[in-house]
C-alpha cells in the first residue's frame, strides 16, 4: 500500500490546458473517487499517475517515490479498465496469469496465486472458460483480478463498471467496496456518475474543466460544499438554486428534501422559516419511497422532495418553507460559498418574508 500525491500537476494538449495544477493527497489505504462531468480531466489525471500520459508540469510521488521519469512498468500500480481488455484466445486463469508469466514466476507460483485471487473475486468455478463465455461482470472480476495477483502499491480504475447494465452495476459497487476492505489497498477510481461516487468512496474529488473544485468525504460534500458547481452536481435530484433579490449578486441554495410543502402558510411557519415561498405545483413524479414535486414560484423553478403519505395533485397552489439553517448561500460571479453571510443571515430576522 501507498499514498499518492499531486504537486501542481498540469497538462497541455496543443497549448490547451486540460489538467490545471492539481494539488492532491490520496491516502494510503484509502478509496478516492474522482468525479466530474466528460472533459474534466479526470481520466487524464489517472493517466498520468499510471505514466500513460507525460506531466507537462508538476510531480506524482506514489508512496515516497517521484515517479514522472518511471515507465508504467515500473510504478507499482495495477490498472482496470472501462473495456476489460482480456484476450480472447486465453482462458481466465492464463488472463490472469499473464503479467505473472511475463515477469518470470513459475508454474506453480502462478497457479497458486491465481487460485487464491479467484477465490476472492468467485472466479475458482471459470478458470478453464474463455472471456467469450463470461457474462459481462464476471469478465469483470477477471480484469480485477488480473490487477489483484500483482498486489500492487496502488489500484487504478478508470470507470470498469460503465459497460455493465443497472442491476449489475449495482452489485458490482457493492462487491467493490468489499474488496477495498478486504485488501486494504489505495483504490483511485475515475467515474462521471455522482451516485456512484457517493456509494463508494470515503474521499471524493469532483473536478470541473481541469480544476479541483472540493475534495471531501461524501457527506461533506452533500452538507458542506464549497462552491456552487459542486452543490448541484452532488445530490440528486441537484439543489434548488435560486436568486436572493432582484439585484442577483448572490443566489440561495437549498436540497430539495430540506423543503416542507402546504397549501397554506401558517404564522408559526413564516415565524421559524428563513424562506417562504407561493408557487402552484407545475408536475410530480411519484418514486415509490418519495415524491418529486416541480413548483413554480414568481422567481424561479423548486423541486421538493417529500414522503408520499399525502400527495398534492398537479395544478394545486401551495407554499414552500426552508428553515434557515439549510439555506445556503452562493455568490453570482464567481461561484464560491458566502459563509460569513450565511452566519450572519441566520442569526437575523431581516430579508425573509413571503414571495
């Protein structure tokens, strides 16, 4: 096992910049999670630190080595890809041996090592099986274990469960992070979906346009974001965003569960609500555990996100309350975080009121 460290690492692709001078710690041991939407430089970070991609500038230590001068080769690191990349003439244990083979163990070191990765990954009944006769996460397990019968310092995985469907991708997290537990590796994992990121990383770092926008731990993120981007990427569905005046220099923010829905305003709940808002109910959509009502109000679009105990039809007027301390707040321009307001508006009875 070994820690990863980012010093202002950059990138240039004919005189663009697609990694911005990253600064990054990935604890050894840990499951880190990039993520970010398609372009954001995530892969191509990953790629550098595996030695797939030159640094233009900055440094990569794995563990207490710089290792931007080493091949691939010799970095100690395991990688696992979106495409599996197995050989379809070869049978799982001869994929999995492959490296081995390559760097001299012998036959009966290999069949021993192999043995005992398969049996962590379940693959013990399918070594005699060509990747054609796999269902497509057991080709899976097949490119993870050819990555675990290395024991390397550090696993790379760049999006390894995008191919699979729904049902399979969810099983297939779960016996991820089982596997992070069992092997107590460093895990560096590269995906574009949010949730997949919450589900299994203990350290999360969302990128944007080659940028590092806040690197946290899930629920850190989802209660305590930095900036505007990284709110409504975090969450589903995306925190509500809306402007604070009509000068619109800053924007309120809140989750959508965080908002109570009636069809009146009592005196008590314009009392203890930061935020109230009339608006009618344009559309909903019942999930089964919740409900998602899309609420139009004078300055902007609310969904809300309730318990289907009692549903409000479509086309119903109703006001929206947000307690104050689940309202943030964002500044137009730049994007960042406005704490100190947020403290101070909390602590004041001044700006609610009725919209």
């Amino acid at each position: 096992m070994a820690h990863v460290l980012l010093k202002r690492v950059a990138k240039t692709y004919n005189n663009q910049p697609v990694v911005k001078g990253l600064d990054l710690v990935v604890p050894n041991g840990s499951f880190t999670v990039l993520v970010g939407p398609s372009g954001c430089g995530k892969s191509t970070t990953l790629r550098m630190i595996a030695g797939l991609e030159g640094v233009t500038s900055g440094e990569i230590w794995i563990g207490d080595q710089q290792v931007n001068d080493l091949p691939p080769g010799k970095r100690d690191l395991a990688m696992v890809f979106q495409n599996y990349a197995l050989y379809p003439t070869m049978s799982v244990f001869d994929n999995i041996a492959f490296g081995l083979q390559n760097r001299g163990f012998s036959r009966k070191a290999c069949k021993s090592l192999v043995e005992e990765i398969a049996e962590v990954v379940g693959l013990r009944p399918y070594l005699d099986r060509k990747p054609s006769q796999l269902s497509g996460g057991q080709r899976q397990r097949v490119a993870l274990a050819r990555a675990m019968v290395k024991k390397p310092q550090v696993f790379l995985m760049d999006e390894p469960l995008s191919n699979l469907d729904a049902k399979l991708r969810n099983q297939m997290r779960v016996e991820l992070t089982s596997l992070h537990k069992q092997l107590g590796s460093t895990f560096l994992y590269v995906t574009h979906d949010q949730v997949e990121a919450m589900t299994m990383g203990d350290q999360i770092v969302v990128m944007n346009e080659g940028e590092i926008m806040q690197a946290a731990s899930p629920m850190e993120l989802y209660n305590d974001p930095d900036n505007l981007f990284v709110a409504q990427f975090i969450g589903s569905p995306a925190m509500n965003i809306l402007p604070e005046d009509e000068r619109g220099h800053r924007l309120l923010g809140f989750r959508p569960e965080k908002a109570a829905i009636t069809h009146t305003a009592s005196q008590a709940a314009m009392q203890e609500s930061r935020y109230v808002f009339r608006g009618t109910v344009t559309s909903r959509e019942i999930l089964g555990s919740d409900v998602l009502y899309y609420v139009e109000t004078p300055i902007g679009r609310i969904v809300v996100k309730r318990d289907p105990e009692t549903l409000t039809e479509a086309g119903a007027e109703v006001v929206v309350t947000v307690q104050k301390e689940h309202m943030y707040l964002f500044d137009k321009t730049t994007g960042k975080r406005i704490r100190h307001a947020e403290r101070r508006n909390a602590n004041s009875a001044l700006a609610g009121g009725l919209m």
